[in-house]
C-alpha cells in the first residue's frame, strides 16, 4: 500500500502537494470527515476545473492516506470488515 501511495504521490505533483496543503489546512480549522473534504475539494475545483470528478475524489481520497500513514494514524481510520488485515 505504501508503495501505490508514494507513486501516485509523484504522479499528482503540484496537484498532490495542493491537496495536501489544503487537507492541513481543513485540520487546522478544526474540520474533520465530510467537512473537511468538501473543504478540499471545493478549493480543488476552484483552482483546477478542468479535472474530472472521479479523478479528483480519488486524488484526495488517497492524498489524505498518505497523510494519515506519515502520521502513524492510517490503520485507526481504515474501515476494514472485521477489522484492520492482519488484526
């Protein structure tokens, strides 16, 4: 998983460092859940219009992993059934 996530880290760019300021951000203003991605993806869409949904959702959805693994808190928010693999 680390290693899909650090190459779609490299492969967003300026995009994937825009989403990751922005998901700091959305922290720092206390957001979390929904509220905080309707926060990033409202900023996404207004600086980058022409990338389709789909694609941006899954940009921010993995974006936000990656933030959460560096953080050590990746495993605590996945929704495994039955728990996390290997538990």
């Amino acid at each position: 998983m680390k290693t899909g996530l650090g190459i779609l880290w490299l492969a967003a760019g300026e995009l994937g460092r825009d989403l990751l300021s922005w998901i700091e951000l959305a922290e720092g203003h206390g957001l979390s859940g929904r509220q905080a991605f309707d926060y990033v993806w409202r900023k996404a869409r207004a600086r980058y219009r022409d990338i389709g949904g789909w694609l941006l959702n899954l940009l921010i959805e993995a974006l936000l992993a990656r933030h959460l693994a560096r953080q050590g808190q990746l495993d605590a928010s996945l929704d495994w059934p039955g728990g996390p693999a290997g538990a």
